[in-house]
C-alpha cells in the first residue's frame, strides 16, 4: 500500500542529523585518540554539525504539523523519536560549548577562557551524542515494522556507515578553516589528518556498497511480496537510475575512483567529497519515499466505502462543487 507520510522535511533531517552527529563523532575520536591537541583544527566542522543538527531539527519541527508543541515529543514514553530529540539536545548543547570555547573575539574571550577547561569532558559528551544521532536515524526507520524496506537490522547499519562517511567528507572540506590562525605547523597537521580522513572514507565506502547491494538485491531475490516490490523499483524499476547512476555511480563508486586515483588534486580533495554528500543525500531521499506496507485485511473495503445514506451525495458531487 502506498501513501507517504513523510516528505522532503524528513530526508533532510535525517540526512543532516546523520552528518552532525558523524563529524562530533570523529571530531572526538581524532582530538582523544589520533591526533591530541589538535582540536581547534576541527572548529569549523564543529560548526558546519552545529548548523546542521539546528537546521534538521527546524525540518523535522516542521513536519511534525504543529511546531509549537513539539515538546510533547519529551512527554511519550513510547516515541521513538524522544531518544532521537534528546540525543540532538545533547549534541548541540555540549558541542556548542566546546566550539565557544575557541571563539577567538575579545569580547567573548573571558568565557571562551572559562570554558577551555572543560574542553575534554564537552567534547566527549557531544561525541558520544552524536554517534548515538548517527545510529538512531537507522532506527527510527527500522522499528516501523509495517514497512518491510525499512524493518531490516541491515538499514541502521548502513545509515551509520553512510553518516561516518558524509561526516568524513564535510570535515575534509572544513578542516583547519576559521578560527585557526595559518601557521607551516597547523597546515602540515591538517594535511596528515586529512589523508587519514581520506583512508577511512574510502573504507567506509567500500563498506557503504557492499550493505547497500546486499540490502537492496537480497529483498529483490527473496523479499517478501512488499520489500520486493521496492527493490524491484529500485534494481530495474523508475528509480532504477536514481540508484545505479546517481547513488551507486556517482555518490560512492566515481569518488572511491577519485580518492583512489586522484591523491593531492582537487578531483580528490574537493569533487569526491562533495559526490558523497550528495550521495548521502540520496540515500535518504529514495529510503524515506520507499515507504510501500502490506495491507491490512479489509483496509482497502472499508476505506472505499460509502456511508449509509450518502450514496446520492457522492454518487453527483464533483470536487469543490457546492451542491447544497
């Protein structure tokens, strides 16, 4: 049966909660485990996450039809999405006080002081939020249980993965920008962290393509009847280029080439990663809008069904014709 429920809202919010919460992830990661000290070079993807998170929290507000009551989220015990909301909260609250902490204008300086040395435990917090955002996205999804496409443990897997890698492609364009003062040390570091940013994203799509095709053509050969007809749209159906040409080609393979081949050139440092992120985008874009169920029995009949008494009404009205 299809009807969506969710429209284009969703899949941004998805696609830049994921995003967010990837770079606080890996911008924790690499300032405690890989590169120490060096956690001012990741400022601005700090606050490319910040914008992120804040703008797919406006989205998913605004889908929700009634803004101005979206803290009735916090008041269901049973919603999903509460976890997701208080993951965001969590992420934009300690992540905004880590990147305050290396505003570098005198009149915020004072602050900025305070709050560089709590440094370690604010990032660890946002990191630790945003590696939660990135795996509840996958979920959100995957605990619908009447979409088949969605129900699969394989979809919060792969949203993980995809989030990981467009995190690694939006701190490879941002990493070592404002506010860090250019210095021959500060630049020769931003490069070392961004060929190992480079290394892992093309892990990751790798790791990207193989869940993907193994979700996708595994529901194709032996779905049930409507996860089926999904891959089948998918595989060899109207979306079919949209998944081969603009996913599969040009979101993951063309910049695994590139980042392959293309080591220190533009193609490399600037095209691939923008092609992930608009890979990722599309991801969610065709996940969101597969959204086919299963019937009910009798859902149809007694949808279709005219009301005792009415017969004559529906039988001469045509829309917007004021019959009586």
């Amino acid at each position: 049966m299809k009807h969506h429920y969710w429209e284009m809202p969703i899949v941004i919010y998805l696609f830049l909660g994921g995003l967010g919460g990837g770079i606080m992830f890996l911008s924790a990661i690499f300032d405690f485990f890989i590169a120490p000290g060096a956690g001012v070079l990741f400022a601005w993807p700090m606050f490319i996450a910040l914008a992120a998170l804040a703008v797919g929290c406006f989205f998913l507000v605004f889908e929700l039809g009634q803004p101005l009551v979206f803290w009735r989220v916090w008041t269901t015990a049973t919603a999903i999405i509460k976890w997701g909301a208080t993951l965001l909260v969590i992420a934009m609250v300690f992540g905004a006080l880590w990147w305050a902490s290396y505003l570098p204008w005198e009149w915020i300086s004072g602050l900025a002081g305070v709050l560089a040395g709590g440094r370690g435990a604010f990032l660890a917090i946002a990191g630790f939020a945003g590696f939660g955002i990135m795996v509840y996205t996958g979920v959100m999804l995957s605990t619908l249980k009447a979409h088949a496409f969605w129900a699969t443990p394989a979809l919060p897997v792969l949203f993980t993965i995809s989030a990981t890698s467009t995190a690694c492609a939006a701190i490879a364009l941002g990493l070592g920008g404002w506010p860090v003062e250019f210095s021959l040390e500060a630049a020769v570091v931003a490069e070392i962290i961004r060929e190992i940013i480079h290394v892992v994203d093309i892990v990751l799509v790798c790791a990207e393509i193989v869940v993907l095709l193994i979700m996708v053509l595994s529901f194709f050969g032996a779905g049930n009847v409507t996860a089926k007809a999904v891959a089948t749209r998918w595989v060899k159906g109207k979306t079919a280029p949209l998944f081969w040409i603009g996913m599969l080609g040009f979101g993951l393979v063309i910049p695994l080439i590139l980042y392959v081949g293309g080591a220190h050139s533009p193609a490399s440092e600037v095209v691939a990663p923008v092609l992930v992120l608009l890979g990722g985008l599309l991801l969610r874009y065709l996940c969101v809008y597969s959204d086919e169920r299963a019937e009910i029995p009798g859902e149809n009949r007694y949808y279709n069904r005219i009301a005792k008494g009415d017969e004559n009404f529906v039988s001469k009205w045509r829309g917007k014709e004021n019959l009586y």
